[in-house]
C-alpha cells in the first residue's frame, strides 16, 4: 500500500484527504492519504523518517516556502514561484513541485475575455507568486496590492480609475475565509462593474463577502474549489510519472 499526505498547520479542512482517498476507492487504488499537522516545519524530518512507505506528500499553510531548505532539488516553476506544494520522493531524493499555478491556470482560463488584459491582484504570498507566474505566461499585465507600499499599491490607492483599468481581480490573501466569514479585502468594490472578472482563492466559504459584493456589482465571479480540485490533479499526475 502506498501512503500519501498533507502537511501543514492547523489542517481544518479534509478536502485533500477526501479528495484522494475517493479517488483511491473509486479506482480501486491500493493507497491512503492522511493529514499530518506539524505543530513547526523541523517536525518534517521525523515524519519521513516514521513513515518510510510515503510516497508523495502535499503541503499546505504556512509551510509552503518554510519546506524549501529541506529538499533535495526544486522544480524550476517552483523555484521561480518560491513555493511548493507537492513533494515528490523519487530515489530517496525529495523533489518539490507547484501545482497550484496550474490549478489556477486550468480554472481561469475558460473565463478570460478579450477586454481582460490588466489584473489586480491582492496580497504577496505564495498563492500571488502562482497568480503571478500564471499572467506572466499568458501575457497579462499586474498591479499587487499590499499594505506594504513596496510592494505595490496600497489599499488606500484604490480608486475608480485603477479599478476601471484592471478588469480582472483576484484575491490572494486571507480575507474572508471560514471562520472570519465576514471579512473582506478593503477595496472600493462600488467601482467594479459587469466587466470584471473577480476571482477568489478561497473555497469556503463558497461565496466569500469579496465575491458577494463583486457578483451585487454584476462581476462574473469564481471561487478556488477548482483550482484546488485541479492542483491535485497535477500533483497526482507528478507522483506517477
Ligand atoms: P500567505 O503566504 O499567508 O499570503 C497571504 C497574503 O495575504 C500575505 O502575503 C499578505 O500580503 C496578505 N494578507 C495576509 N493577512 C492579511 C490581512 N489581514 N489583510 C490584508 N492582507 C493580508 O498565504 P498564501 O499561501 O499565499 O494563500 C493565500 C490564500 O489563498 C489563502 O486563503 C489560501 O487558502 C488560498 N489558496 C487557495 C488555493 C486553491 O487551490 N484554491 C491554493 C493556494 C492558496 P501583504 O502583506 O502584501 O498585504
């Protein structure tokens, strides 16, 4: 039997492990995945090291870009993302890899329209890093939005002329995900209009207050369930090929 796993902390959500341990039953799989919670990124060591039978494990918040120095070799698109999150064990060699950049790219891609030449995007983590990899490659330009003013623009800068400009806006931070379901990014949301396509990360709630307010505005709205869905696809696909 082959055994699979998440790690990450705290580890609330079971979509992963729901996800592949059907995907096992259905297919008639012998495999099982589970979740591990590392309570600290050097916790990592010791779960490879009890576990030798692991096959490829996922990774989740807040050990995406903590999990680095402990493997072996990083995919380009990882190393250019900064991210990882699905680790592949191949010869005893840990090899890290970014599917989420793909789940991105599979999901937006039906919804891009000619007019969509321009996004925001909010936050500066790991998530914004696969956003970002994804426009580079479809020739989309970006403006971040941080409440770090080096990084980009504040939310406080948000006007009706930037948002005018930027028909696609993707959340890439936090905000409004389960349990804080009533929390939102600050931006002027009265300014988005029926040419928008604004794009949430988060997958629970299934519609967040960020796209609530943007769908009342007549955007198309999407939320992360099948990103999600598609980064696992890809991560199954690299642990067997
Ligand atoms: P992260 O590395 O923690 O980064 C989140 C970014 O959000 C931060 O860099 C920060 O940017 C901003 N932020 C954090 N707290 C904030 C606050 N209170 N107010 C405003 N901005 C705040 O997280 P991540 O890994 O990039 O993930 C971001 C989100 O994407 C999470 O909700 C995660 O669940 C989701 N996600 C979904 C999928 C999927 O498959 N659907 C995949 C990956 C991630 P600044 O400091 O620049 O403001």
């Amino acid at each position: 039997m082959k055994r699979y796993g998440l790690i990450g902390y705290p580890l609330k959500n079971s979509f992963s492990a729901n996800y592949f341990n059907k995907k096992f039953a259905d297919g008639n799989i012998d495999a099982l995945y589970q979740n591990f919670a590392l309570n600290n990124i050097e916790e990592f060591n010791a779960l490879i090291t009890e576990y030798i039978d692991l096959a490829g494990i996922n990774v989740t918040i807040p050990y995406k870009q903590q999990i680095i120095p402990f493997l072996n070799h990083l995919d380009p698109i990882a190393q250019k993302i900064n991210a990882v999150n699905t680790i592949k064990f191949k010869n005893n060699q840990l090899i890290g890899y970014n599917t989420d950049y793909w789940g991105f790219k599979k999901s937006i891609l039906p919804l891009l329209k000619e007019w969509h030449q321009s996004a925001l995007i909010l936050g500066s983590g790991g998530a914004a890093n696969a956003v970002k990899y994804v426009f580079d490659n479809l020739g989309i330009k970006y403006t971040t939005i941080s409440r770090n003013p080096e990084n980009g623009l504040t939310y406080e800068e948000l006007d009706k002329s930037v948002l005018r400009a930027h028909q696609i806006i993707i959340n890439c931070t936090p905000l409004g995900m389960f349990p804080n379901i009533e929390e939102c990014p600050p931006i002027p949301y009265q300014h988005i209009t029926n040419l928008h396509l604004v794009y949430d990360l988060i997958y629970l709630p299934d519609e967040t207050l960020f796209l609530k307010n943007s769908r009342l505005n007549n955007a198309v709205t999407k939320n992360g369930l099948e990103m999600l869905a598609y980064q696992a696809e890809k991560a199954w696909q690299i642990w067997n090929e």
